[in-house]
C-alpha cells in the first residue's frame, strides 16, 4: 500500500477552524450557541465592491491572468502601501495570492530549506507554526506572557536573532492578542533587527487598518529603510475590507523574493480570478468609509469586553489596541470545578465553557499560550453582550 509524503505526518488540521466547526455543529442540532472563535470581521463590502466584480463578470475575457496579479491590483497596492507609510514599491516588488495564508506558505517554501530556523513570538497565529513543521523548519519561539504585555522586547529580540535563523516572523497588529506595538517600540525592535543582517524579516501586517486609541501602525522599514532588501510585508483584504471569503493576499518585497513567488504561483494557482481581482481594485481604491466605521464599532466591543474580563476575579486581560481579539489569561479556573467537570487547563475551559455555556472560544495553546483562551468580538451586539454575560456566569460558578 503507498503511503503518504513523511511530511503529512507533521500536518494539523487548524485548531481555529475545529472550534468553530464544533460550534457550527452544535447550532445545527438545535444549541443556543455564541461563537467567540473564529477570526472573521462580519461585515461586508461597500456596493462599489460588488459593482466592481459583476462588471468584471459582464466583460470576463475567459483568459488566463498574470502569475504575479494584475496591474490595475498592483498599483492599487502600491498606493495602499504609501498611504499606510510604505512608499516606493513598485510592481516588480509585489505578489498577489489566494489570500494571506497562501502567501505565507508561498514564503516558507521560498525561503526556508528543511532544517532551517524560523523564529517567532508567542503567542503566534496557529499557521506560522504549522506551515513551518509542514515543511521540516527548526522552530524558535520568543515567550510574551501577559506579564510583558504580550509583546516582544528588544532584548529577547537579539539574542534570538545572535543565532543568525533564516527567518524573523512578526506580526502586528496581533493574532491572537489585538496588542498593537507603538512608535517606540517598533522603532527600538528595527534598530535590533540592523544589527543582524543575516535574517530574512517577514512583517504579517494584515490587520494594520485595524488600530485604536490612535496609537497608530508602524512598521520597521519606517524607522530603518536599509531593511528594505531583506523585509518582506504581508497584506491582505480578507479582515480591513470584509472580504475573508474572496481570498485576496498581497505581499511587498526585494524583487528576488516576489519573482520566487510569482515562480510559485505559475506552479500553484497561476492567477486570481479576475472577478476577485477587480474587486481588489475597488476596495482598495474605493471609499473607505465602512472601514474607517468598523474600526470604531471593534473599539467600542473592545471596551465592552474588557470591562466584562476585569470584573471577573483573577481574569486578566492586557488591553488590545487593534484587530477584534482579546486574550485573557484564564488560569485562574485551573484546578477548579464547573459543575462535575474539574479544569485542569485552557482546553477544558474551552470545552466546559461551550458545554455549560453555549460559547465558543480557541484554547490559548492554539496559539501557544495555554494559560489563555481567545475572544473573537465581531459578531453583533446583542451576541456579544449576552456572550459575555455567559462568560461571567461561567467563572462565577467555579468552585
């Protein structure tokens, strides 16, 4: 009997995914169930978004497009990036994917042979670690507990990068947490990074649209422009645009690794359709009100939710200042009981919380934190209020 490739055996499915589809499956059999877990931002596009895609349908030219996107995308793209702070890219610097995930695989496999390091602070998205093992690289994570505020020091930073590993993964806004890394400290982060020029820098910057308190996004290459050769930014529409489903990713880098990219896109995907592709073009050039909106509704949660986290004894909760996560430390339930069933870890939580409780949230060990448990807050308000309320009753009844 043929087996499978020895690299299936390191393959998981995603954990965010099974929660959710737990939770969908209960729904279906009749549940009153609240899901906290998967990271969608439950809007929709503006009506310019789906003009742009039915005119695209209406003049479909039924021909294969370009492997590395169009050139109506790449320059919305390009623009995007200036206006975010990151001007003078040009096309030959860009790749368009189907989606940030695809991207990011598309990366690993350009840039890491197996056996090579990768590092990246915890907590992480679940996929970096997950398309690293796929593909046989050595993982180096950097703790940020809850007691540094989740975020990455300086220190820990250039020790990590003193081994000179091929890759530097950093992700901000985050990922699980929603902790966003002020001037300061992305300023103090680029001058550790200029001491190392060994390493490849991979900024996933997807929810950079998505920032409160006017702390503002900033990114190294702002700070420390000689970066540029070896930085490559991710972006994508899926979370800023409420377009998760059209599966758009967007990367900017040296003109080598985007022609690596486009070298495995030809192989891959080939292109994005061009309905997508059109309305790309008209979210990113379009209006930007609904944006600019959502971004104050997801503060306004945020408080919401924060203010439900610190009235519960022993829960804490450093405050998320972008994205739609909160990231509560939990740990406080552990050897304790709810009902008959004893905590004895994040997973529990997560299990007794959607039995008893009908909410659904993703074990922080996902995202190799286990002490903690993910918030998803962009469903609607009424489900939000009573989703928290539930959450509370939860911790309440521990004994």
């Amino acid at each position: 009997m043929p087996l499978l490739a020895e690299r299936m055996s390191r393959a998981k499915p995603s954990a965010i995914m099974a929660v959710a589809e737990k939770a969908k499956k209960l729904k279906a059999s009749g549940r009153d169930i609240i899901s906290f877990s998967i990271g969608v931002p439950n809007f929709l596009p503006g009506a310019h978004v789906y003009a742009a895609a039915k005119v695209a349908l209406d003049h479909d030219s039924g021909q294969y497009g370009s492997n590395r996107g169009s050139d109506a995308l790449l320059d919305a793209f390009i623009k995007h990036l200036a206006d975010g702070g990151l001007p003078g890219y040009e096309r030959k610097n860009l790749v368009v994917g189907v989606g940030a995930k695809h991207t990011l695989y598309n990366l690993a496999e350009a840039l890491l042979d197996p056996g090579d390091e990768i590092v990246f602070p915890t907590p992480y998205w679940t996929s970096y670690y997950d398309i690293a093992e796929i593909l046989g690289a050595k993982i180096t994570t950097l703790p940020c507990p809850p007691e540094q505020q989740y975020k990455l020091t300086p220190a820990q930073l250039d020790k990590a990068l003193a081994s000179k590993p091929k890759v530097f993964l950093f992700n901000n806004p985050s990922n699980p947490t929603g902790m966003v890394y002020t001037r300061e400290e992305i300023a103090a982060l680029a001058d550790v990074i200029a001491k190392h020029p060994d390493t490849w820098i991979i900024c996933d910057d997807i929810y950079n649209r998505l920032v409160f308190d006017g702390i503002g996004y900033h990114n190294f290459l702002q700070f420390r422009p000689e970066l540029r050769p070896r930085t490559i930014v991710v972006d994508s529409l899926s979370k800023t645009y409420g377009m998760p489903g059209w599966r758009v990713g967007l990367i900017a880098a040296p003109e080598n690794v985007a022609q690596a990219l486009v070298t495995l896109n030809s192989n891959h995907i080939t292109n994005i359709p061009e309905v997508v592709s059109a309305a790309a073009v008209a979210a990113l050039t379009g209006p930007q009100d609904i944006t600019a909106q959502k971004c104050i509704e997801f503060a306004q949660k945020r408080d919401e939710v924060l203010a439900v986290l610190d009235a519960i004894p022993g829960v804490r909760c450093p405050r998320p200042q972008g994205a739609f996560y909160a990231f509560p430390d939990i740990s406080v339930a552990f050897g304790k009981k709810h009902g008959g069933t004893t905590i004895g870890n994040d997973v529990d939580v997560c299990n007794a919380l959607l039995d008893a409780k009908g909410v659904a949230c993703v074990p922080g060990s996902a995202f190799g934190e286990p002490r903690a448990l993910r918030i998803s807050y962009t469903c609607k308000a009424a489900e939000l209020t009573e989703g928290l309320k539930r959450i509370k009753e939860f911790f309440a009844e521990l004994v």
